[in-house]
C-alpha cells in the first residue's frame, strides 16, 4: 500500500471513527442522516477495514458536494471492532440505539455478523444492514429481512473454483480455512461442489481466528496429495499459509476466497511465493476502466484519495454505497429505517453503470458475480 496513502488514511479514518463508549458520538443535525459502520480497522483485517470504509466515503464526499439528497448531508460514522465478535455485537447496539441512524453499512465477518443475528440486534434495530463484506451461506438462507447483499456468497464463489480446477483436470482439492462461521462456510462450500462432481476433499486443516498459527495446517496439506488447495482465509493467516507452504516445497495450485487484498498477500509472503495465487472474485474487474461504474469509481478515487490505489475491496464497497444512496433517495425526505428497507425492496432491477443489482420483498441476495483472478509476475492481479 503507497506510504503516503498509509499515513493520511489514518487522519480521515479517526476523523470518521465515532467514540461510542465515551458517548462521544455528536448529536445529528436535522439536515443529517446517519449512516453507521463497524469495521475491522485494528487487527488482522485493517487494511481491508481501511480500504472498506474508503470505498463509502469517497461516494458519500461526492453526494455531498452535490448537495446530498433532498437537502440532507451524509454522514458516514465509522467504528473499530477489530474482526471481534462482541465488539462488533456491542458497537452496532450502541449505533442503534441512537435514533438518527437509519441504515448499517459495510460490516465485516461472517461470525461477526452472524451473532448480530443470533441475539436479535438487527431485528431490534431494524435497520437495514447494506453490502456486508462476507459470503457466508447463514446470511443468505434462511430468508433473513434485514442484510442486503452486494456480493456473491463463498457457495457461489467456491463453486466457480472448483468447476475451474476440474475443468483442468485437478480431482484431488484440499482446503485451508479459518475455524470459525467464515471459514466452515466457505469449507462446506467447497465440500458441496466436489460432491456434485462425485468428489471428496484430499484434506482439509483449520487455523484459529485472529492468529496467523497456520503451521500446523501447512504441516497437513504438505503432506497430502492436493493438486490444489482453496484457502478460506484472511489476509494475515493466507500470507503466512502461502509462504510457508511454498518455502516448505508445497507444490500445490493455492486459490483464496474473494475476501483478501492480494497487494498485502504480495507484501507479507513474497512475490515469488505469491506468483500465480489464485483469487475468486465477487465484482468485476476493477483496474481497466472498461464499464461506466467503473470509471466512476475510478474517477472519485482520483478526486478524494489521490494516493490510494484501486483494490476490489473499496470498488465492492463503493458499489455498495451506490446501491444504499439509491435507497435513501426512493425513501424521500426525512428517510426512516423501515423507510429504507422498502426502498432497497423495491430495487429489483438497479443498473449501477454496467452491473445489475437486484433485491424484493424475498430476495436479499443482490448478485451472484464471480470470476477468478491470479496475481501475477509482477504482483498485480491479471484476468
């Protein structure tokens, strides 16, 4: 990630960051609406956490240097739960207790995510929750009323992959994964695609959330007879994953989940252990300028982040954030929570510029995108 960019992140992002357990949240003006956000912005998701919280922000910048909508100024407040549970369960009770929040934002992590199901915080707020950054399949079905997905799901994502690896012949396919909802999502993902081709895993190693102790599931895929291993891993943990198992002499073709920043894979575990790391993604292609939504996204990078580089994540999020503003002007003035779940309901065929969303009444699930990148000699990704 450009220095430069590193160093001034941090200003805008404590800027955003709203100090919650002090009560130090500023009061809403009237011309305000509040849009909350919890992210990884500590820990071993904060670059992505960064790069998620920038994608919203340079759209809402220029919503509201246009005026914002009907008249009202967005304000996107921002807090750290650092890829933590119950940091996450209590930050977003505290946003939605306060009454002039009327949507979530951009949150991280399956198991995250899933608590706020489980102890009803979504339900009890209800708010809608937009572009959430996980895949994971217990977010999708059951039917749950309040997440709007932007992305893919890891089934559809896991599904892609392994449809590419036996269309080159590789049978034997092994995982990586993190132990918790996140990472048994995307390995019964993959267990589901293998068995609609008559297959069975060669071996499947775990490592525990919030570490990058992979040791001893690089010590188990070595020693098995993968072709290929899909890693349902984050940035740190993947790195750590892909360096050793290459220094070690693993020969495998090693794939990621969609939700790593392959600049900090390059970064961490070398270029040439990184060379030719497969990595699904969940939108299109965000580097050549070749779609209108694109260009746009591009275009408002350039204008509120002239250092920050191009990265799925933020163009995944800065989707996201198309797609809630969207909704906040189908709400009309003085927008509600209920008000904006209906709006989004009513998206059922949106062009953001190029890509189709679409959400109903019994359809959360905005897009099934998925294609596959690799990083290439140089350490950028190529199609």
């Amino acid at each position: 990630m450009n220095p430069r960019w590193t160093s001034r992140v941090a200003g805008w992002i404590a800027a955003l960051v709203c100090g919650l357990g002090a009560g130090l949240a500023p009061a809403a003006r009237a011309d305000e609406i509040v849009i909350a956000q919890v992210a990884p912005l500590s820990g071993v998701l904060a670059t992505t956490g960064a790069q998620m919280v920038l994608g919203g922000k340079i759209y809402f910048d220029w919503v509201n240097e246009r005026g914002g909508i009907h008249g009202a100024t967005l304000r996107q407040e921002v807090a750290d739960d650092g890829y933590r549970v119950d940091d996450t369960v209590r930050l977003t009770r505290e946003m939605l207790a306060r009454p002039e929040v009327v949507a979530l934002y951009g949150f991280a992590g399956t198991a995250n995510i899933t608590q706020l199901l489980a102890d009803g915080v979504l339900a009890q707020g209800g708010a809608a929750l937009v572009a959430p950054y996980t895949g994971g399949e217990s977010l999708r079905s059951p039917f749950n009323p309040w997440i709007f997905h932007v992305r893919a799901g890891y089934v559809d994502e896991t599904e892609h992959m392994v449809q590419q690896l036996t269309t080159l012949g590789m049978k034997r396919v092994g995982v990586m994964y993190q132990d918790d909802g996140f990472g048994k999502a995307g390995l019964a993902g993959v267990e589901v695609a293998l068995a609609k081709r008559d297959l069975k895993l060669a071996v499947s190693a775990g490592y525990e959330r919030n570490t990058d102790k992979v040791d001893d599931a690089v010590k188990a895929i070595k020693a098995s007879d993968a072709q290929a291993v899909i890693m349902i891993a984050v940035n740190k943990p993947a790195a750590a994953f892909i360096q050793r198992y290459r220094e070690q002499g693993g020969g495998a073709q090693l794939y990621n989940i969609s939700v790593v920043d392959p600049t900090e894979l390059v970064k961490l575990a070398g270029l040439k252990n990184a060379h030719g790391l497969g990595i699904s993604q969940v939108v299109p292609y965000p580097y050549r300028p070749s779609l209108p939504v694109v260009r746009e996204y591009q275009a408002l990078l350039k204008k509120y982040a002239p250092d920050a580089e191009v990265t799925y994540t933020s163009f995944e999020q800065f989707l996201g954030a198309k797609v809630l503003v969207e909704a906040l002007r189908r709400a009309g003035p003085a927008p509600t929570r209920a008000k904006v779940v209906k709006a989004l309901e009513s998206m059922q065929s949106y062009d953001l510029g190029g890509i189709t969303l679409g959400y109903s009444p019994t359809n959360r699930v905005g897009s099934r995108y998925v294609e596959v990148t690799v990083i290439g000699a140089n350490g950028r990704l190529m199609k």
